[in-house]
C-alpha cells in the first residue's frame, strides 16, 4: 500500500513487555508433576499481571482494588513476591476508602462507587481487618496493627449494624462458584453463610489483635462478642444429625471449619462430611473465589486430606486448572471452566499456589510463629507426585527444601534460617532412620498429633525416611 507516493513502514517484528509491581521474587517451586508445573505458571503469571500499585482483579479491564483477593490468595503471593510495603499501601487505601458509618468499600482506592454487593460485601471489606494482621504475622510489623487498629474496630461496627441476632445477610457471597446457572452471586452456599462467618472471624482476629496491643479490656469485649456469633451461627446453619452445614456445599462445610466455628469435639465428623461431599460431587471444584481458599486451607491440614485436595486438582476432564490448561490458558481465568465471555488472566482461584509451598514444599510458619522465628517443615508426598523442590525467602533468610521418594525411602534435604528453631514433621506412612543426621536423636523427636517430628535449629540438613 502507498501513501503519497510513500511506502507505509512494514513491521518487521515487535516485542512485548510485561509490566507489573517491582516486588521482590521470594518463592521457587518444581515437582515431577508437569501438570502441577503447568498449573504453577498459570497462576503466577495471572499474580504477575495484576500486581500493580493495587492487587487488581484483571489486567485489562476495570483495573480496580477488589479487596477480597487481598486477603484470600495472600499467602499464596507472598510465597512468590516480598509484600510488606504493598500490603502496607493498600492498608492505608481502606484507612482512607473508610465511611463515615465504618463501611469499608469492596475497592479500595474507590476510583468507581458501586452499590449493592459490589460495595458492600462482608468478605470484601473484612479485608481491613485481615490484611493488617496478616502483614504483623507475616513481617512482624506491631506498627501497622496500632494504626489500622481504629478502621477495624470500626468496621466491625458496621457490621454489627447490619446484623440481625448476629447474622449478616448481604453481599457477593461465594462469588463465581461453580453450579448450574452462569456465574456470578453465590449459588450453592448462602450469602449469609459466608457474611457470618467471616464476621466472626473479622471479630475473633480483632480478639487477638486486642492482646498483642495490650487492649485486655477489648480483648475481652471480642472474645465475648464472637462467641455470641458462633452460637447463632450454629444454630442456624449446622445440622448436628448429619454433622455438616447448611447446603453441604464445599463452601459451607469448608469455612466454618477454618475460621473457628466447629466445635473441636465435632471437627472429626463436619471434616469427614466434608470429603463425603467432595466424593460424592465426583471429586470436582465448585467453591468460588471466597470458599476455594478456606477448601484448600481445609485439605492442607494433613497428608490425608492433601491426597483429596491433589484428586481435585490432578486432572484435565471437569473444570479447574487442567481444563483451564487444556483450553489454552496461559493465565489463570476468572472461571474455572475458563468462559470466554469473562476474565482471562484474573488471580482469584489461584489458592493452589499456597498448597504448593505449604503441603507439597512442606513450608510453614509455625502456629505462634511473627516474621517466620518458627518454621514447621512438613512435606507431603502425594499422589504419584515423586520428588519436589523449592525455595521461600522468609524474612529471617532463605528456606529451601529439596525431597525425593523412591523404593520405600523419603530423603529430604532441607536449609534453615540461622537462629530459627524448626520442626520438621516426618510424613506419615514413614518412619524415622536414627543414624542419618546427629541432629536425628531421641532427645529431639517427638509425637504429637499423631506426627511424628524433628526439633532441629538452623542449619542444613539432610536426613531420610523409611516406609514403614
């Protein structure tokens, strides 16, 4: 073509860049699974494209602060990237996006103002009491607690105002669940299952909060003040015959296990109800953006239940990562069976990644553990998955775990932060072999749990395990 007797330029070739926040790399991640491998890539990409100066929902589109992610597929991010000074960012966003009446909107900074659920939805604006602990818990930052600590006393007023005997009906719910009817508001758990629940856990936290910050009185107020919101909420979702919650869906089984609303004498049985339920639903995902995280935090509880999490995910036929895969995604979509009239590279249902670094690395912060002083190794050998390596940067150094299982032996060679005390969790079905490392002796091996353990400091280690 010829424009004014002038040749248009041709293009020759193009290169694209991709852009996203300068957060540090903290996290590898490999296994023999290609599969998992794949899956790894997919959601980290999908983290990559919308980590920016906000933790965005999609690269492409409204490019807004959806506050519910933030929380939700924390710890999933910051295995891969440093989020101390971000999640500190978006702190002081909801600090400013607060309302008068204490309302912390869904996005924050609230560049659009929505209405309904897309402004005021319970386990969007809960974020404002969650991200701030998460972030002392994490990086052991007091500071950021003090400061945010108004804007979640206030929040949870406002919750309270909406509530009616204790329960809150309003909001997204499970937002894109998997059920019959196209996505969107939650479809098989009730909206006020997941707005009561995360409730009571935004009041439980504040509980904690209260008594790191020297609040006894407060402490005390939270304490009394969630128990009368898990009385009412088991009194109106749990059916004590069956052992299960309201609809049985992954979501309403899975969250009040999480947050602390089971009581421990009927945890065994909601918990064997739930892998029931997944049984019966053919081993399918179906838990949205809200529910999916507290299903993978359910499943990550021991080998047993990470074998069910990795039926789940191990597989291409029915909706999830591998279909996503198989379709051609290169980033994770915004729903499972990767619609093309929806997101394309949108993070949320990323929560996998977690279980990657936490069941199949095996890294943990340790229950009572800031700023990772305490570490639980506790690697899980699933499925036919054979050998896994990887890495965490922690802020107290680099943690790096390296296992192999081959011909009836587990050997783990593992890297410690100096100065950090470690507990390394033997997997079950293997027994430990005293002779392979002095740090392996009776004085430093105990059973609790059923788990059998290793008490070691920092330092590196290499020991192996045999199958009993």
């Amino acid at each position: 073509m010829r424009k004014n007797d002038e040749a248009i330029p041709e293009i020759l070739n193009m290169e694209m860049l991709h852009t996203g926040n300068s957060a540090l790399r903290t996290g590898s991640f490999e296994c023999s699974s290609e599969l998992m491998n794949r899956t790894f890539k997919l959601i980290d990409w999908a983290i990559r494209s919308n980590m920016q100066s906000v933790v965005t929902d999609c690269p492409h589109r409204e490019k807004l602060g959806w506050a519910e992610v933030v929380h939700l597929m924390g710890n999933s991010i910051r295995y891969n990237y440093s989020l101390y000074h971000l999640y500190r960012k978006i702190i002081r966003d909801m600090i400013q996006a607060q309302r008068e009446n204490g309302l912390i909107p869904d996005i924050a900074p609230e560049y659009v103002v929505f209405s309904g659920g897309f402004v005021d939805s319970p386990e969007w604006g809960s974020a404002s009491v969650i991200v701030p602990w998460l972030v002392y818990k994490w990086y052991g930052d007091r500071n950021i607690l003090e400061e945010a600590y108004p804007m979640m006393s206030k929040y949870v007023g406002y919750l309270e105002s909406k509530s009616e005997n204790h329960i809150l009906s309003h909001g997204l719910g499970d937002w894109f669940d998997y059920g019959p009817e196209a996505p969107g508001v939650a479809q098989l758990t009730p909206v006020s299952l997941t707005a009561t629940a995360i409730y009571y856990y935004d009041v439980r936290l504040l509980s904690e909060i209260a008594t790191v910050l020297g609040k006894k009185h407060d402490a005390e107020l939270y304490t009394a003040w969630a128990n009368k919101i898990k009385n009412a909420f088991n009194d109106k979702f749990y059916d004590p015959v069956n052992k299960t919650y309201s609809t049985s869906s992954q979501t309403a089984i899975a969250m009040p296990l999480c947050v602390g609303l089971v009581d421990d004498a009927d945890k065994e049985a909601v918990y064997s109800s739930l892998c029931r339920s997944i049984e019966k639903g053919g081993y399918a995902l179906t838990a949205g953006d809200v529910g999916f995280h507290f299903l993978v935090s359910a499943l990550s509880q021991n080998q047993s239940s990470s074998e069910v999490l990795y039926k789940m995910v191990n597989r291409s036929d029915v909706p999830g990562y591998g279909y996503q895969l198989a379709k051609g995604a290169t980033a994770l979509t915004e729903s499972w069976p990767a619609l093309e009239v929806v997101s394309n590279n949108h993070m949320m249902l990323g929560h996998v990644m977690e279980w990657f670094y936490t069941c199949l690395l095996g890294i943990n912060d340790a229950s009572d553990a800031v700023a990772s002083d305490k570490i639980v190794l506790r690697p899980m050998p699933v499925g036919d998955i054979t050998w896994a390596k990887g890495s965490y940067l922690s802020p107290r150094g680099p943690i790096d775990v390296d296992w192999k299982k081959q011909e009836g032996k587990f050997t783990l060679k593992c890297s410690i932060p100096d100065g950090v005390e470690a507990r390394i969790v033997v997997p079950q079905g293997y027994t430990v072999i005293g002779k392979t490392h002095p740090a392996v002796s009776s004085e430093n091996i105990e059973s609790a749990d059923g788990n059998v353990s290793v008490k070691v400091m920092g330092g590196k280690y290499e020991m192996s395990f045999l199958r009993k």
